[in-house]
C-alpha cells in the first residue's frame, strides 16, 4: 500500500492542492482538507474498482472531502449566529481569504479570474477549477462531480459567462483609474 500511496501523490498532490485550495482560499485549511483527501484514499483505495481513472476517483474524493468541509462551516457558522443577537450586519468577517503572498505571485489577470470566482457558483467554479486549473476534459469533469456532459457543458458556459462579466467589470474600473490618474498628472 505504501508503494501505491506514495504513486498517487506524486503523481496527483500538486493538482489535488490546487483544486481544493481554489475552493478553500485558505492554505492551513487546504493542507487539512488534503490530510483527510489522503486519509479516505487509503481507507478506500481497496473498494477502487477501475471504473473510473485514478485522477478522477481522487479529485471526486476530494470534491466530497471539500464539500463536506463547507456544509460542517456553514452549520457551525450558523449556531454561532443564532447564539448572538447581530445588531450590525455591515461589518462581516471576511472568512477563506487568500494570503497576500499567494495572490502576489499571480499575474494580473488571473488576480482577477481568482476574484471573479468568488461571483460564481459553487457549481460553476468547481467545473472552471476541474476544466482550465486542473486540465480535466468533460467527460472526466462529469466523472469526478458526478453529472452528465450536458450539465457539464451548461454550467462551464453559465460560469464563462460570468468570468467574462466580472473581467469587463473589472477591467473598466481599471481603465476609469487610469484615466483619472491621468488627468490628474
């Protein structure tokens, strides 16, 4: 099992990283929800029938793993809420942001692809994260999030769409900076 371990993650970690890590923004979390990836995969990896790749079986466990980890925030999230009586709904936490560091190294425009994400769904940033971060084509999206090609398809559009929505939206703000800078010199 060792030997089968250590194949899986060098082969996959870095993309599994990646994947949870879009999700998460949060690095400490990431390296958390990856333990417990790695713990389920050795747990399992005797029930794997070879109906599907490695890749694909590893990053829907990951998916789970993910998902599982939301759903466990958001109740507790919730009981902390209810316990308080919330007078000043303006100043919310911002919660799972990236480290100024990470976003440093990445160049402008997937700084913004990386904001944008945030506006879409969680469906739609699971496929934009599985199809163009992680290189999956879609049939192997559909395997791991466990749809068809068709809403595979549909949600990748609905989730380009709104990429592009952002981006324009950014990039005008952008443009409107400069120009009044500009003006001003």
């Amino acid at each position: 099992m060792k030997t089968t371990f250590d194949h899986l993650y060098d082969k996959y970690h870095q993309d599994l990283y990646h994947f949870i890590f879009y999700m998460v923004k949060n690095k400490e979390q990431t390296e958390d929800l990856l333990q417990d990836v790695y713990i389920r995969v050795l747990k399992s990896y005797e029930f794997f029938k070879g109906d599907s790749t490695e890749k694909t079986w590893l990053f829907s466990i990951a998916r789970h793993v993910t998902f599982d980890h939301f759903r466990k925030v958001k109740r507790k999230r919730n009981r902390f809420l209810e316990f308080f009586n919330w007078e000043d709904e303006g100043e919310k936490l911002k919660a799972n942001q990236p480290i100024p560091e990470e976003v440093a190294v990445l160049d402008d425009q997937m700084q913004q692809v990386y904001h944008c994400l945030d506006n879409c769904t969680p469906n739609q940033k699971q496929v934009v994260i599985l199809r163009y971060l992680q290189g999956f084509n879609i049939k192997e999206t559909a395997e791991v999030l466990n749809w068809t090609t068709s809403k595979v398809k549909t949600t990748q559009h609905r989730a380009i769409k709104e990429l592009q929505k952002c981006m324009d939206v950014s990039t005008r703000k952008e443009d409107g900076n400069d120009a009044e800078r500009s003006q001003k010199e």
